[in-house]
C-alpha cells in the first residue's frame, strides 16, 4: 500500500511527462493471503503482494495502452512512453470523445475498509480451518476449501482532473465436504471478519454432504425448480454480462434488443444495481474513476436500463452510469452489485407448496450457449435434493 499522497505524486509524474492530449492511470496495490485444505488438514498457505499501475494514453482518437507492477519512476515515465507509442499507431476509435471529467465532491462516502479484517495473521485463517474440520470430524466427513482475506487500494486519475481513492478489504471461504456417495457446499465473503460465522457455514455444507447420500436418478423432464441463492446467481451473472451491458446491446447482440421498456420476466422480479446494498462490497466509484450509483435494471418484470460505460455512453449521446471495467476492456460495461429483490415466500414455504420438484444448491461449469436468448448449460453439484409433497425427500 503506497497511500493516496503517493499514489497522487505517481499521476501527476505521469501528467507532466505525457506529450498526449489525455491520458489516465490506473494503480491497483493489494495484498492477499490464502489458506487452503483439504482431507482435514491444512495444506497450503499463501501470501502474496502486488502492484499494477496501468496508463491509457489518448491523441485525438487514438488509444494505447501499457502497464507495469513496478512502483519505480523511471519504470512509470517509461509504461508511459509505451502507452503514448501504441497509441500512435493504433487507428482511430470513431466512439471516443473523452475521458470522463469528475469532480471531487461527486464520490459518496462509503465504508469499504475493516479494521479487523485487515488485522487477520496466517493464524487467525488457521484457527478458523479449526473450527471448520471439527464440524466435519463430528458428522465423519472429509472437508476441502479455503480461508482467504485481502486488502487492496485503487486509484483512477486522468489529465481532466479526476481523482477516485478508495482502499478496501475482505474475507472469503468457501466450503466442500464430502461423504461416501456425496457432497455439500456453502461459501460466503465480506467486509468485516466478525461477519462471519465459520462453524455456522461448515454445518450448512456438512448437512447437505448427509442429506445428500445414497443419490436416486431422475429422468429427464420438466420439473418445478428451486434455486438457493447460489444458483440463482448464476442467472444474475449472465444477465449482467450479455443483457445489461450496452455495448452488446449497441451491437445487436444482446437480449433486450427491442425489449427495453416491455415485461421480460415475472412481475415479481425487481433487479437493482446497487452498490451501496449494506450486504454486498460496497465501492464508491469504477475503473474510470466516475461515481456508482445505484441503478434500476428491472422493475417488476419490465426492462428498464443498460450499464455504460464512457465508451458506450459517448456513442449513444447519453453518460455513463459508472460501469466501465479496467481497460482495456473489450467487453464493455458490466453491472457488479446486482441485487434480485426478495419476495414474500420463504425457501421453505416454497418447498412446501411444491408437490414435486427439484431444490438446486448451485450450479456447475455454466457456459453460454446462445447470448441472444440466454441460454446456458451447467451441471448441479453439491446438495440436488428432490421434493416430493411439500418435503425434501432424498438426493
């Protein structure tokens, strides 16, 4: 971590060196440590550091771009001097106008930064392993995942004057455990280590991996279904990918193409883009430096914006919504704290209200099929329980 008066001192070498008619930096600092096990025991811990400052260089409409994970000056002014050579001889972006201009007092004050999980040592990580392969040692089960926390700070200024600072941090875990014949799985992440309750997540995975033994087949058909969260969030993911996002849609390529503004799904569906969402990472700002705000996708059922990004936003004559991914970027924007609004039924009111049907924990190896019409294929894994009456009979 270098600080937000570094990380300024870093940009404005850039600036007055740059011969460019724009140009911006990006520098991405983090620090990330890994516990990994598997049959029980703990088998790998990792601890690694890395820096990346990225530098896109704009003459008219010409883009290059260059980056080093060096902090050294000599290094940066010489990224720079790449990224103003590339963009000499690219050919010229007809969609560019310019790199977006934001003011200081634009970006909202969000917390993206816990004390506690900064302080997390290799230890911690272990005595959280602890608790977690006691729950399998209790049930006979073998247990595999990882314990992870990290803390990063991002930086995204350009020659127009914009500054966006943020650092933040988080822990991950994830959880498999395994008996003869079957599987349970349940990951979490957050800002605050405090939480997460590592034994409360090793006992949701465990009785799935016991409920799930001695797995029946079942014919293919059309089944009512049930998705925990997990699988559901497969299907925000490719929606947020290939239906959301503008320069797909500007291209001809995405579903929504003459269905902004029409009922796309149930209208019990309300899908927000929320980065402020108190249970999601929070972050105040994109890889552009413009401010996130929180955006409405679907509005009980009905289709109602695309994500820009400045690149798409400059084409359409419209602005960008704060979705731009760190360049270069040849996918375009992407909607990252996507919000599915609850309804009014519980998982188990659901299940019960269902006289035969399928409960999917999460889904496996998704790949799209057809963009156009979202399709994709995948595989259940980890806890696919059948539903017979009202009650989850057996795997």
């Amino acid at each position: 971590m270098i600080g937000k008066r570094e990380a300024k001192r870093v940009l404005n070498m850039v600036y007055e060196h740059s011969k460019a008619d724009q140009v911006e930096v990006s520098i991405f600092n983090h620090e990330q440590s890994l516990t990994r096990f598997a049959n029980n025991y703990i088998h790998q811990n990792v601890n690694e550091s890395n820096s990346s400052i990225s530098i896109r260089a704009i003459f008219g409409k010409k883009i290059g771009f260059a980056s080093t994970n060096s902090l050294d000056s000599k290094k940066i002014r010489e990224t720079l001097k790449w990224a103003e050579e590339i963009a000499e001889l690219q050919r010229e972006n007809s969609d560019f106008t310019s790199l977006p201009s934001v003011r200081k007092n634009q970006y909202r004050t969000v917390k993206t930064f816990a004390k506690r999980t900064a302080g997390i040592t290799n230890t911690d990580r272990a005595k959280a392993v602890a608790e977690i392969v006691s729950v399998a040692d209790k049930y006979s089960l073998t247990t595999y995942g990882s314990v992870s926390n990290g803390t990063a700070e991002v930086c995204i200024g350009n020659s127009l004057g914009t500054l966006a600072y943020a650092s933040c941090n988080d822990v991950f875990c994830n959880i498999v455990m395994s008996g003869g014949d079957s599987t349970g799985y349940t990951q979490t992440g957050a800002r605050d280590i405090l939480d997460i309750n590592f034994e409360r997540l090793a006992e949701t995975a465990a009785q799935k991996a016991i409920h799930s033994a001695n797995p029946i087949d079942l014919p293919p058909g059309k089944y009512t279904a049930i998705f925990e969260p997990l699988a559901a969030r497969e299907f925000l993911d490719f929606l947020g990918y290939y239906a959301f996002n503008a320069k797909i849609y500007n291209e001809g390529r995405s579903f929504l193409c003459g269905k902004l503004g029409k009922r796309i799904v149930d209208k019990r569906i309300t899908i927000v883009d929320d980065p402020f969402f108190s249970k999601g990472f929070v972050f105040p700002f994109d890889f552009e430096g413009v401010p996130k705000r929180k955006l409405v996708l679907v509005s009980k059922g009905i289709a109602k914006n695309l994500v820009q990004d400045s690149l798409t936003a400059s084409k359409t004559r419209s602005k960008s919504t704060g979705h731009a991914l760190a360049a270069p970027n040849p996918f375009g924007p992407i909607p990252m704290h996507l919000v599915l609004k609850g309804g009014t039924k519980s998982l188990g009111r659901m299940i019960k209200e269902t006289k035969k049907g399928i409960l999917v924990t999460r889904f496996h190896y998704t790949n799209i099929i057809d963009a156009y019409r979202l399709t994709f294929t995948g595989m259940t894994r980890d806890g696919t329980f059948l539903i017979e009456d009202g009650c989850v009979t057996r795997a």
